[in-house]
C-alpha cells in the first residue's frame, strides 16, 4: 500500500498532539496517510503499552488513517543505530510516503529532538539502493526516499517555518487527543498528575493552535520546521 504521508512519532500521541489536524485537512483533499509510533511508550507515567496500544489503535480509527504501525524502538533509551534505522527504512519503503512527518527539531522532551534526527536520516538512506531491506516474505525492497521531511512542533514554542490551516478539523484533532484518555484530562482518574494531564494543558493546545492560525487569519493552525529549504511552484498556493 503505497501513501501519500507517513507521520511518524516516537511516542504514540505524538502526532495526534502535533499533526492530526494537517492529517485531516489533507484526508478531505483526497491524500492517504498512515501512522507510525517509533516505541510503546513504556516509560511514560500514567498508563501501560497496552493500554496505549488500544489508545492508539481508537484514535487511528478515528482520524481515518490507512494503517498504524508500532516498532518495537526502546521509549527513552533508544540510540540511532543502525538496528533502529533500518526498522525505519523498512517501513518506509513498504509505504512509499511522498511526505513524512515527524518529531521536532527541538523540544522539552529529549526523545523528540533525537527521533527527528534518525527518521530525518533514516529517510535519506531509505533512497540508497545499496542499503539492502527485505520484507516479511523474505523479498528485497525497492530503494524510496520522500519528497520532503516536515517536523512538527511540539511542546517548546518555536517559531514555525510554515503553518497549516486546520480550523475545520480542530474539533476532531482534540477528539483523537483525548482517545489516550491514560495521558490526558480525565475528571475521574486516579493516576499520577504529569505536565499534561491537567484540564490546563488543553486550554493550551487550544491557546496554540489559535496563535499559529493568527499569522493566516485562520482560527486554528499547526506549525511546521523545515531542514531543508523548500520549492514552491505556484507563489499562489501562499497565503
């Protein structure tokens, strides 16, 4: 099944966090995306891989994903090695996103700024054929390297080389935020409280969206860096 994005992160709410509401928005024009979750999210405090896993799994049924795939990467203890890029590319090739999404540059969370470095590389060595992957069955991948990287932004406030407008799809971005309902606002949970867990961080993602859309005149937006310099072919597709 080939895609036209992948979105990748290192932990299973990542993408929903920073990217669902651009997965939608381009879902409606007629693209097909899929989800990959770098690790299980073990090391995180509230919640357990399984749990998270049928989190995931709801919410990825509600965005209207193509498919969500989880690689077994260490949550937190994970190195770029080798193993680890290799695992990558083969999902990569297996997919043949044109866009991948992914982690950013930079963030509170070190994992995040680390897993934007090994899937930006990951797709670099994904397009050299003599890096050789097989399949499940056993057969040789062909060589794929996407279009473009784009990192989403996360937690730290930074400035975004380009925003997406998804004032439409807010409301159902927030909906597949709270399908983890192990890490986020829960009136009734008993778990330990985290930066996240509190009725607040809501009122920030809301805040957040709300201050990427301004810059458009757009009620909502997600913000997006870029590595390397992108091409425009139509100065009108700009705002």
């Amino acid at each position: 099944m080939k895609l036209d994005i992948l979105a990748v992160g290192i932990h299973p709410d990542d993408v929903e966090l920073s990217a669902s509401g651009t997965l939608l928005r381009h879902a409606a024009l007629g693209k097909t995306f899929g989800l990959l979750d770098l690790s299980r999210g073990e090391l995180g405090t509230r919640g357990t891989p399984e749990i998270r896993a049928e989190e995931a799994a709801t919410s990825a049924k509600l965005l209207g994903a193509q498919v969500r795939e989880t690689l077994d990467i260490p949550d937190g203890l994970f190195v770029d090695s080798p193993e680890h890029r290799l695992k990558i590319i083969r999902v990569l090739r297996k997919y043949q996103p044109d866009i991948v999404l992914c982690n950013a540059l930079t963030d509170r969370h070190p994992d995040h700024g680390r897993a934007a470095k090994m899937v930006a590389e990951a797709c670099f060595y994904a397009g050299l054929p003599r890096i050789e992957t097989f399949d499940n069955e056993g057969n040789k991948q062909e060589k794929w390297r996407p279009k473009a990287v784009y990192h989403y932004i996360q937690d730290e406030q930074l400035t975004p080389d380009f925003v997406v407008d998804i004032s439409p799809w807010f409301a159902r971005k927030m909906e597949a935020i709270l399908s983890f309902r192990s890490q986020f606002y829960d009136p009734n949970g008993t778990e330990p409280n985290t930066p996240i867990s509190g009725k607040d961080f809501l009122a920030f993602m809301e805040a957040k969206g709300r201050v990427f859309g301004r810059s458009i005149q757009a009620e909502y937006a997600e913000g997006f860096n870029v590595a390397r310099t992108p091409g425009v072919g139509n100065l009108f597709d700009l705002w």
